[in-house]
C-alpha cells in the first residue's frame, strides 16, 4: 500500500458534464482547459519520499478523465487504498476540482487523511480548514522535508505537532498552525534522482496512464527543470513575484539549485526523452556567474535535445552567442506583455520596446531556432487601442524580419485569474483593477460560469470584463490572419484557427444574452455539444509552440535506468 497518493485533480470536476466555454484560457501552455498538468514538485515529493523509504503513486485524474471518457472518478478512488491523500492546490483555477475530489476521497475513505499543498493552498490555507475534508495544508514552496515528517507521523498514528509548515486540525477538530520555518534558503537536497525515481514509481503501480503530466504528453514529450524557487521580479500580475514570496510563502529571496543539478538534470532527461527540454527561470537571476556555469556544463554533456531558454530582461548578444553555442537550435521565451514601455513598466516587466527588439533580433542573428514572445491583455494601463498597437508592432517585427518562421508571436488574455498574492490582486486600486472575487469560495464558483467572463476575477481601470472578452478574440484574430500573411502558419491551420476564434466569439455574445435573460438551465444542456466542439478544437497557438524535431521517448533506456538500480 503506498504510504502516500497524490492526486491531480481537472480545474472543474466534472468537466465533461458542465456546460463552460473556456475562452482561449489555456492555448499558451500544454495543457488543455482541464488544466490536467500536475505541479513539477510532485516529481520531488515522489523522488525524496523515495529516498527516505517511503511509496508515493501519483494519479493524474484530469489526464486520465480526458483520455478516456469513461473514466469513472469515483469507482478509481474508491478502489485505491493509502493512510494519506495529497491533492495539490497550486494553481487556483483547481480550486473546484480539488475540493470536489477532496470529497471523493473522503467519502470512499473516511480514516484516511486528505492533505492540499501548493502556492494557492499556502495562500488561501485558513479557507481551506473551513472544508470538512480537509485535514491537513501544508504551506510553503518546498514542502519535501515537512512532508517526509507527516507520512512518518500518519504512518505512527501520531500527531503531526512537530510538523513545519502545517497548518491540521486535531483530534478536537480545532485548527492548529505549526511554525511556518521550513523555507530552505538553498534547493540542494530536492530533485536528486527524480526522473529515475519516477520511471521507479510507474513501474511499481503499473500505471503509466496517471503519470502523464499533460493529455499529449506521449507524442510531445517535452520536460521541464526547475532552476530556482521565488523569483527577483516583482511583476504586477504575477502571484510567484518576490512581494508575492516574501508576503504569503515566507520567502525573502529566491533559492537556486546549484547548476550543477541543473546539468545533471538535462543529462538524466537526455536518456529517456529525446523531447525539448525547458529550462525554467532565467539563469542570469542568480547572477552572470551562474549562467555561465550552466551554459559551461550544458556545453561539455553535448546533450542533443532542442533547449527552452528564458529571459527576464534583454539579453547582450555575447550571451545570445554563448546560447547558441552551447545549445544549437535553442529556443528562446520571452513576455514583455506589451510592445509599449509605458506599459511594460507598469505591468514591472524588465524591457523597453527598443531592448526587446534588439534581443530579437540578435537572437535570431545568432542562429536561435526559436523566439517565443508572449503579449498580455489585462495588465494596467493597457487600453483596447493599445492591444490593437500591441498587433500593429507584431506586423512592424515580422516586417523588419521578412517574415523569419523562427519569429513566433503570442498573444492571450490574463485568465481566468489574477493571481492571488500579486501586487495587483492585493491592492487593486493603486494598479488600476477591480477586483471581483477575494474568497476561495468565491473562485471557485466561478469556475462554473458557463461564459468565460464570468470566471474573470478582476477587470481594470481601462478594459471592462466584456471589452476584455471582446478585444481578446479580436486579437487573436488579427494576429492569425498577420501569421497566415507572412506564411508563419499554413492556410489549413489560418482557417482551423479562425474558424475556432469566431464561433467561440459569437457562443460568448449568445450565452452573455441567455444569462442575462435567466433561466438558461435548459439552453445550456442543448448547447453543450456544441460548445464542447469548441472547446476541443485544435488550439494553433499550441501546435506552433511545438518544436519539430526528433521528440520520441527512449522507454527502453528508461527501464535501463530502473533495472541499473
Ligand atoms: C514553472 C511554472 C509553470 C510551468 C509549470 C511547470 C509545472 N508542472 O509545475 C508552466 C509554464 C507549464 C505553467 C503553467 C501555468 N501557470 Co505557472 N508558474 C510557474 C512558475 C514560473 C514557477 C513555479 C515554481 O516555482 N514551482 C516551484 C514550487 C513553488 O512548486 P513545486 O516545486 O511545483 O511544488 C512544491 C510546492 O508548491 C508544494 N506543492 C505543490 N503541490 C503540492 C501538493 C501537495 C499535496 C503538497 C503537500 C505540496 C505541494 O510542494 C512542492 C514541493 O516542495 C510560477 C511563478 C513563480 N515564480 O513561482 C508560475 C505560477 C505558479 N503559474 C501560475 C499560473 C497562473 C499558471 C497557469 C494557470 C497559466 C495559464 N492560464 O495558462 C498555467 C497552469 C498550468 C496547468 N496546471 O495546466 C501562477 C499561479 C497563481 C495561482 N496561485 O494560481 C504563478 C504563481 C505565476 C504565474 N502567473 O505564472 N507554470
């Protein structure tokens, strides 16, 4: 029986019942609007639990319920037995899958303990005592130590009293909150052996199915390597920005992991995947001096799998040759959320319009195989005339560029949420938002909205809820008729995309009518065929951030791995 479960939970359980229209929420990331990826760090409770003794399985519910429509949630938990049940409330928009899952467990398993992490739980953990299925929050952004002490404490029968970090209700139902002190000032004992302690924890449950962090993980396999946890930038929007750390999570400066974990890492993916590997966080946080020694290490382990870089800040060409060098055919990610420095500064985003275009082009001069640049719609200062400009400039760069198919230009609202703990969420009025929801309840209520929009916890000072909605899809819009112009994207997938874009548009301006009309219970059963095909056509944004190349999975090194052990 493994000492602990930790389940992944979908944003809305159950999704495939419920009539939402989702909005381009999550075209930007691998995941679907299930939002099916579990946080990186089950990969390090799994990997130091393991170290320590201990069984940990993981169950990605959201990937399994989007695999097969005939998953059945309840008769699976009701079938798994464990003394412990963790259920990650990292990002908020799982808020109602996790709570609705938290029953499922308890319902089906009344003596076992129900437990949530992550940045969301750490925020919202006095909401989180409130539900009745919840035992156990512990806080922080590295809750490996204080977890290890937990299963030791559940599996004793004994109280969790000397537990750092956690927040438990004892025997008398009173909520109890131990010293919130395990915030390592250094990431040297997390993430040790963990891919291999993961191919370890699939073969032991026999279970591949419940490991995929994301729906199309198979055929794109692409990895990701933590770099750091806390981050030097304070971004207005942003709920894991220093203000956000040192406020909520306890953590007063970023703690990096030496490089060269960071290097051992790519070497341990390299075996097993063949998949681009996204390094995350930008290296120069902790200083030149690191980046140097990762892009040293990087250089001399001749890893071939295409390498996601990111930039915080605009980058000096010598560092863009020294990408180039150590990782060819790298891929390069930047969000400067608008082309306008007025509002860059705003927002607390490191470039001006002249840094950004320099870093592009240098970039592109150096040989980078890819320059991702990411636009936001949201963010303080922005009007509905300034996102228009915001596509204007993407003409202007892939003019300048004649039309370079590395130039990759994004563009997405801020949604559903403002992050909790960011500078905006926290005092809205200095940064121009109105905030509409404060309470855990509050959003995850939300998430129900059969529109969109109503999911939208915040509008600002310059774009209402409607005019966010509106000038999102016009956006987009234009941009892909701009990437079908300059041959960036082929006509099949031009017309897919805006084909998707317009009958999404037209959907949320009939359900703003039928809700304001009331009494839509009925319309919204009828429609839900139809805005289920909506929601699951293909997202081109998606299918133009995978990067080509050879990206099969090397199962048999993988199992080489598990049986060298
Ligand atoms: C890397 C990253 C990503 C990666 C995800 C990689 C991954 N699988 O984790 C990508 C790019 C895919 C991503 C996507 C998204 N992200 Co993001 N992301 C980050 C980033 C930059 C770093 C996260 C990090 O440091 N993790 C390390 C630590 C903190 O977490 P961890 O190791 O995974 O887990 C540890 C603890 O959190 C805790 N824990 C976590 N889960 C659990 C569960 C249990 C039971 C327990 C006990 C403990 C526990 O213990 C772990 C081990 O110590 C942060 C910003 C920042 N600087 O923090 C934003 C951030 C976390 N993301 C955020 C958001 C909003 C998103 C998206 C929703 C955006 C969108 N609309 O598309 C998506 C959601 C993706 C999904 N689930 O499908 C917000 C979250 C705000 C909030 N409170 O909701 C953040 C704070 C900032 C931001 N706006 O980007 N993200």
């Amino acid at each position: 029986m493994p000492d602990l479960i930790l389940l992944h939970a979908p944003s809305v359980y159950d999704f495939r019942k419920k009539t939402i229209l989702y909005g381009p929420v999550s075209d930007l990331i691998p995941s679907t609007t299930a939002f099916e990826m579990y946080p990186i760090g089950f990969a390090s409770m799994v990997d130091y639990l393991t170290r320590a003794g201990y069984n940990v399985r993981i169950l990605n519910l959201a990937v399994r319920m989007l695999n097969n429509k005939n998953f059945d949630v309840e008769a699976t938990i009701n079938k798994l037995e464990s003394p412990l049940f963790g259920i990650d409330l990292h990002w908020l928009l799982h808020s109602h899958g996790a709570i609705e899952i938290a029953r499922i467990v308890k319902k089906y398993h009344p003596h076992s303990k129900v437990l949530f992490g992550g940045l969301s739980s750490s925020y919202f953990f006095k909401d989180l005592m409130t539900y009745e299925e919840i035992d156990y929050v512990l806080r922080g952004d590295s809750t490996e130590e204080p977890l290890r002490q937990l299963v030791a404490a559940v599996k004793e029968g004994k109280e969790p009293e000397n537990v750092p970090n956690l927040v438990w209700k004892d025997e008398k139902g009173q909520v109890r909150e131990n010293p919130f002190n395990n915030v390592p000032e250094a990431l040297t004992t997390v993430f040790k052996d963990y891919y291999a302690n993961m191919v370890r924890s699939v073969i032991k449950y026999r279970d591949l199915a419940s490991y995929l962090p994301f729906k199309n993980w198979r055929t794109y396999p692409i990895t990701a390597v933590l770099t750091c946890r806390g981050c030097t930038k304070s971004c207005v929007i942003c709920g894991g920005s220093s203000s956000a750390f040192r406020n909520f999570y306890n953590r007063s400066a970023p703690a990096y992991r030496p490089p060269e974990a960071v290097i051992a890492d790519v070497k341990q993916i390299d075996r097993f995947s063949g998949g681009p590997i996204f390094i995350l966080g930008d290296l120069r946080q902790p200083g030149e001096d690191y980046a140097d020694k990762v892009f040293t290490g990087l250089k001399n382990a001749g890893v071939k799998n295409q390498i996601i870089l990111e930039l915080f800040t605009p980058a000096s060409k010598e560092l863009l040759q020294k990408m180039a060098d150590t990782c060819p055919n790298f891929c390069l990610e930047i969000s400067p959320e608008s082309h306008d420095t007025d509002i860059i500064k705003a927002s607390g985003r490191g470039y001006t319009r002249e840094g950004l275009e320099q870093t592009i082009a240098d970039a592109l001069a150096v040989g980078c195989g890819r320059v991702d640049i990411y636009f936001m719609i949201g963010i303080p200062k922005q009007t509905y005339q300034s996102v228009m400009e915001t596509i204007e400039f993407c003409e202007y760069l892939y003019k300048k560029h004649n039309g370079d198919k590395r130039l990759a230009l994004f563009i997405a609202p801020l949604s559903p949420f403002l992050d909790p703990g960011s500078l905006g969420f926290e005092n809205p009025e200095k940064f121009g938002y109105k905030r509409f929801y404060s309470t855990l309840e509050e959003h995850r209520q939300a998430l129900l909205s059969p529109n969109w929009k109503y999911a939208l916890n915040y509008e600002t000072e310059w774009l209402t809820r409607q005019q966010i909605v509106d000038v999102s899809y016009e956006a987009i819009l234009r941009l892909n008729s701009l990437k079908l112009k300059y041959g960036i994207i082929s006509p099949e997938m031009a017309a897919v995309s805006d084909e998707r874009l317009k009958s999404a548009r037209e959907m949320a301006h009939y359900l703003e009518e039928l809700m304001t009309r009331g009494n839509s219970e009925m319309e919204l059963a009828r429609l839900k065929p139809q805005i289920d095909t909506i929601n699951a056509f293909p997202v081109a944004e998606r299918i133009q951030q995978e990067l080509p190349g050879k990206v099969g999975l090397k199962w048999f090194k993988a199992l080489g791995m598990w049986f060298k052990r």
